[in-house]
C-alpha cells in the first residue's frame, strides 16, 4: 500500500492554503466586484460573511480531510460510509477540475499581458484602445491556446514533483513574492493623487448600497470564491496532515482567512486608488484587469511599464497558485482511485483539464465565439455552472455534513478547538447560519434574481 503524501511543515500547509485562497478571486473578481456593488459597503458586508459563513466552513472542510486522510471523495466515503454524503467529494472533483480548465486559459491572458508589456508592444496600444487590444488577442484565432499551454505545462510540472518538492516549496517562494509585489503596489498606490479618494471609495461605506439586496447575495458567493471553499481543495490539502502538522485547525484556517482577506483588501486598494488617479469609473466590471488597469498604466507619465509588470506578475501568481490547488483535487483523486503513480495521474489529468479548456480558450471571439449553449459562450458557460450551482451545493454539503451527519463529539474532536464557547459557537454557524445563507444563494442562482 502506498503511504499518503503529507505536508512537511504547519507552515508549508499554511502558505498552500493561503495560495489556493489567494487567487483570480481576490486579484480579479474581488475588486469588480467590490466597484459594482459600492465599495466600503459591500467590504463591510464581505468582512462579515467570510468570519460567520466562509471560516466555519473551512474548518468543516479540513476537518472533513484531516479525518478522512485521503482525496476528497474517499474522505467523504470514510467518514460517512454507506451514505449519500459522499456526493460531496464527487462534487468537489468534479468543480475543481471544470474551474481549473478556464482558469488556465485567463492566466494565460495574463502571461500574454506580461509578455505584451516586456516586448513594449502593450505600450505602443493608443489611449482607449486596451480593449481593442484584449478583444483581437482572445480572437486571434489558436494564439489564446498557445499561452493556455503554456501555463498548463508549468502546473503539470510543479504537480509532478508532489506535496513537499513541488507544491509546498513552490508557495514557499509565490507567497512571499506575491506578498512582497503587493505590498510595493498598495504603498505606490497611496502616494497617487487620486489616493484619498480610492480609500474612501473602499472603506467608507455608502449606506444607502446596504439597501440591495444583490449586495448580500455577491458578498457571501465572494467569500466562497474567494477562499477556495465548495471546491475539494481545503479536503484535499486537509487529507495531507500528519499527526505532527494536523492540530489546531481553527487557528490554522483564521489565518487562511485573515490573509486572503488582506490581499483582497491590498488590491483593492491598488486598484481603486490607481483608476481614480485618472478619474476612472469603479463599477468597470471583469474587464478591470486586462483593459481599465493597462490603459491606466499607459497614461502614467513615469514608471507605468513598470508597474504593469508587477500589478501583472501578482495578478499571475495569484492566478497560477490557485489553479495548482484545484489541479491537485483531480490528480490526488486518480492516484487512489485509478491507482496511478504521481507522474502518470498529473499527466493525465494535465491532458485532460487542458482539452477541456480549450474550447473555453477559442470561445472569446475565437472559431468557437458563435457556438453558445443557453446564450452562454462555452468559458461562460463552465463559470457560471460552477460558480453559480456547484459551488454553493458543495458547500452547502460540507456544512450539513460536519453539523448534522456527524456526531457533535466527533465534529469537535476533529476540529480540536481549545475554547468551548468558540467550539459550540462555531456548531451554531456551522448547523444553521450557514446552511441558510448558503441555501439563499442557491435559490437566488436557480430562479435568476442577480447578484
């Protein structure tokens, strides 16, 4: 029998968690987000679904992993044998591995941009062309599949060397070079004219936003996205602790949380108080990264090229860092199911995800831009799928699991709190607060009200 890869250090286990949160989430989504539903307000109300709703749930999803000490199908099916829980684990598979598919290709949207500012090429674009620009690249015909490629070859290849030589050490050197990138941009950012004006945008809330209740509904499907929850990932990562690196779970996903919300909060800030420097709108939705953020750094007089590189190389790592995590779900899964060595299950898998994604690659005005299913176009189609009806299913399973399907001894012995006031009032969110939140959304999702 093969032993179980395991994490080598509390801190490797940390920073891969954190990398899994810390993605096109927090880089990409959270910003537009944040700008179409009024900035501090919905921050006030993101602030409180991530510490009521998305960090119970992601103890249950470690504990969930940490007992089952497998992928995230086996976890569910150990502990909870003979019962219909296990769809869960299905589920998780089955999210991730459609996620990571489109994720590939936007990442590599963001190595060309890198690629485009390096040659000089993103520079020579004209004021208000950026999204002439962007739109002809995902068009030009099979070019998008090239850096889809690309970006898939460099998450194989970190895959292949396993839990401890390849992803552990690869986020012991992308988190604290994101962190280090992010920092200098946030500090950059406030020295700008438009500074106070972007920080009031973020942290001063609008009352009168509270009003929409749209804003609820996009701040608790934020905080699920943004920290990697309903998608297998923290099971996966979860089944990976020893005994020696497993303990104090509620404090080890605190600071997950903790530090995916303040890279949310720092891009934010980067982002806000860099588009009101030229008098940009906030509400610029998706397009934000690849076509408002590049025609503001075209207009900087000094240093703009280079602070595209760096704004660029974040948006990438966080992207690339993620992707690796929701890789990971599938390639763990194929080497207990299948029983594939590691080389083979990350080949496979890499060839798989990567097939998948390219239609999503081709469908942005490429050959496959006609070809729409339900008016969606075939990467819109996935991300919707997901993000909409997998995610919140999957996480709505988790937390009925942990509260309901387990024995209340049980859940709280594998989420080992010191405290057992914190312990029950993490069962109360677990069993009822978030179950109801989660179940809103879904039902908000299924009969069309927008968020």
């Amino acid at each position: 029998m093969k032993l179980r890869e395991t994490w080598g250090t509390r801190t490797g286990f940390l920073l891969a968690a954190v990398a899994s949160a810390v993605g096109l989430g927090n880089i990409w989504r959270f910003p537009y987000i944040a700008g179409e539903y009024g900035g501090g307000a919905f921050l006030l109300v993101y602030l409180v679904c991530i510490f009521i709703i998305g960090l119970p749930t992601m103890i249950a999803e470690f504990s969930i992993g940490k007992k089952g000490q497998s992928d995230a199908v086996e976890s569910f099916s150990k502990t909870a044998p003979a019962k219909p829980w296990i769809i869960g684990g299905w589920l998780g598979v089955i999210t991730s591995f459609l996620i990571v598919s489109f994720y590939a290709v936007i990442v590599g949207w963001v190595l060309y941009y890198i690629f485009s500012y390096l040659t000089g090429s993103a520079q020579q674009v004209e004021t208000g062309g950026m999204g002439e620009f962007f739109e002809t690249f995902i068009g030009n015909g099979f070019i998008p599949v090239v850096w889809q490629l690309i970006v898939m070859a460099i998450i194989v290849g970190i895959l292949y060397f396993g839990v401890k030589k390849g992803i552990e050490l690869s986020n012991k050197i992308f988190m604290p070079a994101l962190a280090l990138v992010l920092v200098i941009l946030a500090i950059y950012g406030m020295t700008l004219d438009g500074a106070a004006e972007g920080l009031a945008f973020l942290f001063v809330p609008d009352w009168s936003a509270l009003a929409n209740p749209s804003l609820y509904l996009a701040a608790v499907g934020q905080s699920f996205f943004s920290l990697s929850l309903g998608m297998g990932i923290m099971v996966t990562y979860g089944g990976y602790l020893s005994k020696q690196t497993g303990s104090r779970l509620p404090s080890t996903a605190t600071r997950v949380v903790v530090l995916d919300t303040l890279f949310a909060i720092l891009v934010g800030i980067i982002i806000f108080t860099t588009v009101f420097t030229i008098g940009g709108e906030s509400d610029q939705g998706p397009g934000m990264v690849f076509v408002v953020m590049p025609e503001v750094f075209n207009q900087m007089a000094v240093g703009g090229s280079v602070i595209a590189v760096l704004f660029l190389f974040l948006v990438f790592i966080g992207g690339l860092s993620s992707a690796i995590s929701l890789a990971e779900v599938s390639v763990s899964f194929a080497m207990r199911q299948v029983n594939l060595s590691r080389g083979k299950a990350v080949l496979i898998i890499g060839a798989l995800i990567t097939a998948l994604g390219i239609p999503s690659a081709l469908s942005q005005g490429g050959p496959l831009s006609d070809f729409l299913i339900f008016d969606l176009s075939f990467l819109d189609l996935v991300d919707t799928i997901t993000d909409s009806y997998f995610l919140p299913i999957g996480g709505l399973i988790v937390v009925l699991f942990v509260g309901w399907g387990w024995k209340t001894k049980d859940a709280l012995e594998e989420a080992d709190f010191k405290n057992p006031a914190i312990a029950k009032f993490w069962l109360f969110l677990i069993r009822f607060v978030a179950p109801i939140m989660i179940l809103i959304i879904l039902l908000a999702n299924i009969f069309g009200i927008e968020a």
